[in-house]
C-alpha cells in the first residue's frame, strides 16, 4: 500500500464521499437502538430478558468484524478495490433485514432478524473504520473519523425521530393492533432499509481506493493469507501483538460500552415507567414513552454530529485522550442524572452530555488507535479492536437482566445509573492511555 508519506490530502468533499456510507449504517443501528427493546416488549417479552435478547448485537460483532477485516486486508479488485465489496453486500443484507424486522410476529421472530441485521451491518460498518487509515495521512485521520462521527450523528438523528415524525405530522398511528408492530415502527424501517443502501451505494461509487504498490506480491502474501486456519490463527493470535496503545484503549472501551448498551436496552422501558407511568407495551402510553426515546436518542445523535467537528480543535489544543476523558465523564453524569427527573422534557438535557460522549466515542479511540497501528494491517486490527466493543456488551447482555430482577427492583432506570457510573470510570481510565501521534488537521 502506499505510506502514509505520500497519501494526497484529501478536500472536504473527498471525506465526504467517502464516509456518507455511514450516514445509512447509523440509519440502521440507531433504528435498532431505539426500537428493538420496544419491539421486544411489544411482542410480550419481560424486561428482565431484553439484554440477552440483545446479545445478538455484540456477539455478530465479534464473530463478523474482525473476519471482514482481516478478509478486506487481503481483497484487491481493480474495480472494485479493497473495502468497498464488504460496503456492498453488507448494505444489500442490512436492507433486506431491516424490511423483516418489523414484520416479526413472535419474539423468536424478532430475535433471529436482529442476528441477521447485525451480521450485515457489521460486514459494512468494520472496513469504513480501515477506510481512513487505508486513504489519509495521520495528519487527516482525526477529521476523517471526525467526518464519520459526524454523518453517524446525522443520520442517528433522523432515524431516532422517524416514529413520532410519522405520527405527528403523517397521522400514521403509533398504536399496536392485536400486538403487531406499530405502524411507526414498520415504516420506520423501511424507509431506513432505502436510506441504508443508497447510502453505502454512494461511497462505493464516488470513492476510490488505492492500489497496493506492487500488487504481484501482494497477490502473492494473498494466497498465503486467506486460508481459513491461518486466518482464524491471525485472528487470535494477534491478541499477544496488540500494540501498548490498543491494550490501555480496550479497558477504555470496555467501560464505554457497558454504559451504552445499558442505555440502548433499557432507556424506553425506564422513560416508559418513571415519565409516562406504564409497564404495559400494549399501551399508548408505553408506546408514546417509545417514541419519546426516539426524539432523546435523536438529541444525543445531533448534538454528536456538532461536537464531531469540535472535538479535533481541542484535542489539538490539549491532546486527544484528554478529551475522551472529559466527554465520557460528562457522559456518565449525564446518564446517572435521568434518576432524578420526572419531566419528559428535561429528559433532553442529559442527552446532550451524552451526544458529547457519543461523539469522542466514535472518533477519539479509532483516531489514537489508527496512529498506533502499521498501515498494512489496518483492517485487520481494527477488526481486532472490536473485541473490546462487543465483550463488554456481551458480559452486560449476561448480567443486567439479573441485576435489574434481583438487586435494582426491576426499576429498569437504575441500571442507566450503573451505565453511568461505567462510564465516568473508563473516562478516568483513559488518562492512562499513550498516545504519542501528532494532531493536526
């Protein structure tokens, strides 16, 4: 591959191009981050089981990212190049999940469309993240992962909204009939199955790639790389080779992550409860705390695509790890303070310390991580770094819904309490992080 020396500086519209892919994947994961415990209780399933319902989301994630990762390591077509085959079929699967899953009629249902969705969007979202270390100069990477924090937060925003824009201004009723889905939610996804591929679609091709240097030795180390028992032994093995860097970002990660998901399983049935006073997701008062979420979740996912652009500026002043910290204690008092607020209104203001935390979490690890790694093996770690997202989400899928029956009292709230605690924690933790690249945009 070309060195990073070389590689052109690339004009605002450039990153544009090539990171508006993600402006569809967050299309798809924030829809699911906002309906699927809806989904799920709508369908008759008990909070108490919403969080391994949901271990689809992780364990897809480390199964699939660091297989694509290290698969678009050792891809090269002269059309096609490197990344983008895996943007196009995981947005042609994605987009066929994401007009199943709101047809589900038992939870079974919902539960194995969830698996697919998340296989799919997975195998498109892991070689974006290359994407940047593949085409720009350490120099850029920070305003690339900040140009893709920025469209996830755009799209974010759309998607969490699109219920209660159905319903308030399409007259589209939000309400389950003989408990089917809502049709807010169906059309939810649909519309957000199109976004998603047309989307990917436009990166594919508005953006190229670049060649490796000499591509008769790269087919070579191909043929020699591909094989499934030398792939799964890179895979795992690359655990003992993790750079300094990567081994202090992933306890980072780990708490950052136990705080979101905890969030994204349990904030409809907390705001359901403690602000629309329901538990039953039958209800239009459950479903309009649904809704509710969707506008808060909206709310972070904008104010993540203000700070995306803000967030290089001061890491160029202080350093990046030091705003990481700040954003995710921000974050962390801004989840734990949702126990103590009764009106749905207020309810938008901790959202916006968590749209900051958002944010860094989307750009500051991957742009210290992408400095720390050798341009040649850029997929393949970051398919590694994965681990560190889906593993505490797997620990929390196992452990929260005990939690929540038998030591919070199935007040569901108190688990986005423990999310922030976790998240002040890793943002302490990040103080440890080396991160010695320069910054500059």
């Amino acid at each position: 591959m070309h060195t990073s020396t070389n590689k052109p500086q690339l004009s605002f519209w450039q990153l544009w191009n090539m990171s508006f892919g993600f402006f569809g994947i967050q299309f798809g994961f924030a829809l699911q981050n906002t309906n699927t415990s809806r989904i799920f209780a709508t369908l008759g399933a008990n909070p108490d089981d919403f969080a391994l319902f949901w271990l689809a989301a992780p364990i897809t994630g480390m199964l699939v990212q660091p297989i694509i990762g290290y698969l678009s390591d050792n891809t090269w077509h002269p059309v096609w190049g490197r990344r983008r085959p895996f943007f196009f079929i995981g947005a042609m699967l994605a987009s066929i999940a994401m007009f199943l899953m709101p047809n589900s009629t038992l939870i079974w249902m919902a539960i194995l469309v969830l698996w697919m969705m998340d296989s799919a969007i997975n195998i498109s979202m892991e070689p974006f993240r290359a994407f940047v270390g593949d085409k720009l100069n350490p120099s850029q990477q920070t305003a690339g992962f900040a140009m893709q924090t920025f469209l996830i937060g755009c799209g974010g925003v759309i998607a969490s909204l699109l219920p209660s824009l159905f319903t308030n201004y399409l007259g589209v009723s939000n309400v389950p009939v003989n408990g089917a889905i809502p049709d807010t939610v169906r059309y939810s996804f649909y519309f957000g199955g199109t976004v998603f591929a047309l989307s990917v679609l436009w990166t594919v091709f508005t953006t190229k790639e670049i060649p490796p240097e000499d591509l008769q030795q790269f087919h070579q180390e191909k043929k020699h790389n591909l094989g499934l028992i030398k792939a799964i032994k890179e895979i795992f093995g690359g655990f003992a080779k993790m750079p300094k860097t990567m081994v202090q970002l992933a306890v980072v990660q780990f708490f950052s992550w136990v705080a979101l998901f905890a969030m994204w399983v349990y904030t409809t049935p907390s705001i359901a409860e403690t602000v629309f006073h329901s538990t039953d997701a039958q209800s239009a008062a459950y479903q309009e705390g649904g809704n509710w979420v969707g506008i808060m979740f909206g709310v972070y996912g904008g104010v993540s695509a203000l700070a995306a652009f803000v967030l290089p500026i001061l890491a160029k002043m202080t350093s990046r790890k030091f705003v990481h910290m700040l954003c995710l204690v921000i974050g962390g008092v801004s989840l734990i303070s949702i126990f103590a607020i009764s009106s749905k209104e207020m309810l938008l203001l901790p959202m916006v310390g968590v749209g900051i935390a958002w944010a860094s979490v989307l750009t500051m690890p991957y742009a210290i991580l992408a400095g720390a790694l050798p341009a040649n093996r850029m997929g393949y770690y970051m398919g590694l770094f994965n681990f560190f997202v889906v593993i505490p989400q797997i620990i929390a899928g196992i452990v929260l819904g005990a939690m929540l029956k038998h030591f919070f009292d199935n007040q569901s709230v108190k688990v986005l309490m423990l999310g922030g605690v976790c998240m002040v924690v890793g943002g302490l933790f990040t103080l440890m992080v080396k991160d010695d690249a320069i910054v500059n945009n």
